[in-house]
C-alpha cells in the first residue's frame, strides 16, 4: 500500500480552494497522503512547480490508511468539471 497519490487534473471553473496560496485553476497536480493512523490530506500545486499548497477543507480522519485510494478518488472526483 502507498501513503501517496498523485493526479493531473484540470479543474472546475471555480478552481480549488487552498489555505496558503487562494485558488488554484487549470491544471494542477493534487496529492493525498496518508499517515499510519489514518489522518489524511490533501495538496496541490501547478506541475512542474516544487511548493505545495492545503486544500482547504479536504483534511479526514479515514477508518483505515488503505482507504486512501477511495479518499483520493472522491478528492479528485469533487474537482473536475463534469465534462472529465
């Protein structure tokens, strides 16, 4: 199991939301991490850019660190616009 995921994406047109940087739109790269005790978040940034950014709001607490994936897939599933 990973601690991480990564994924490209182009975001709505409202953008996504993060606590250090305001609102990120276009193409982005999103991170979700997880710790052994189930704490997860999630971060963004432009590709090919090194700093990343807190997703406003998308930090859980998961029953278990191999939900990641189902935590990573609802993340991204919230951002795209519907035509993805």
């Amino acid at each position: 199991m990973s601690d991480e995921m990564t994924t490209i994406l182009t975001t709505t047109p409202d953008g996504l939301e993060t606590e250090d940087a305001g609102v990120l739109i276009g193409e982005v790269e999103l991170r979700s991490t997880v710790t052994d005790d189930g704490q997860a978040s999630a971060h963004a940034r432009y590709p090919h850019t090194e700093q990343w950014h807190t997703i406003s709001g998308a930090t859980r607490h998961l029953d278990s660190p191999a939900h990641l994936a189902i935590y990573h897939t609802q993340l991204v599933a919230q951002h795209l616009p519907p035509e993805q």
